[in-house]
C-alpha cells in the first residue's frame, strides 16, 4: 500500500482474517506483506454489493466492493496493533524474567556453586556456555531484585580466587 497515496481510499480485504493463523503470517512473511497491515485491512468493514452470477442456477452473492477508510488511516491502525505487539512482546519478556530471577533466587546459593563447579573443569566450549548462562542468570537475578552489590561482591571473589584460569575468563568475555 506504500504505492498508494495517504488520502486515498484503501482496498476492500475479505473479512475473517483479521486474527492471522500462523500460516497465514508464515505467508505473509513469504510474499513480505506487512501483516499488520493485513490485519488492519481486515478489521475495516467494507461495503458490500449483490453481485449477479452467470449462471442462472446460481444466487446472488454479495462482496466486499469498497472501503470508506482511507490508506493513511489503515496505516496509522497497523502502526497501532504494530505497537501493541510490541508492548505485549515486552510485557511477556519481562514476565519471563521476573520468573527466571525468582527461580534462581531460590536457588541462588546452589548457581553459585555450579558456577564454582565449572571453574573447575577443563575449559571446553560446553564448559564456558554453561558458566555464561549461570553467570547470566545470577546477574539477572541480581538486577531484577535489587542485589547488583552482592553479585559484584561474589563475581570480585570468584575473580581472585580463580584469577589463573584465564582460559575461563576469556571464554566468558568472548560470549
């Protein structure tokens, strides 16, 4: 619809499709539609017109022939539900942490062991993915409850007291 201008009236859509399925999207991603575009498009309420079969048998039917709504409208009601997704996309990820440093506030003492444990082992790829995830979480954990001082603190003594494993810290900051 870019190619259209902002006053102009946009295009009829048939209703029904105004909750995209995931194939629907999948399609939309694949022709590079603009799926809330789609989904605004759908949510307009065209008016209708009888249309007259060639067929004698066949009734009437009526379809959508036009929309009051303009393009600059419709675009402005896809940058809505485009903001929308993104608040409600936001909103969940922020839930998601808010569980995930629960969790591990619960289980803080035993993440700083494994963090420890890990320390320990030979370096490897599996080893430094996994001491970057705990140290990810811990940290989250830390910013999402407040506890940025103790995190230091902890991190500042495993620092010392593995000062020699290099390998370790290197693998941590390539991450």
């Amino acid at each position: 619809m870019d190619w259209l201008e902002p006053d102009s009236l946009s295009p009829a859509i048939s209703p029904g499709i105004d909750d995209l399925s995931a194939s629907q999207n999948a399609l939309c991603d694949f022709l590079k539609l603009d799926a809330q575009r789609v989904v605004a498009s759908a949510r307009v309420k065209p008016d209708y017109v009888s249309v007259q079969p060639e067929a004698l048998v066949d009734r009437a039917q009526e379809v959508p022939s036009s929309s009051s709504v303009t393009v600059g409208q419709l675009l402005a009601s896809a940058e809505e539900l485009r903001k929308k997704a993104h608040e409600k996309a936001m909103e969940q990820k922020l839930r998601q942490q808010q569980e995930k440093a629960a969790t591990v506030a619960t289980n803080e003492d035993a993440c700083w062991r494994r963090v420890e444990e890990l320390f320990e082992k030979r370096r490897s790829s599996t080893v430094y993915s996994e001491l970057s995830a705990e140290l990810g979480d811990l940290q989250l954990m830390a910013k999402m409850l407040d506890r940025q001082t103790t995190y230091d603190r902890k991190l500042a003594e495993l620092k010392q007291r593995y000062a020699k494993k290099t390998s370790h810290w290197q693998g941590l900051r390539c991450r």
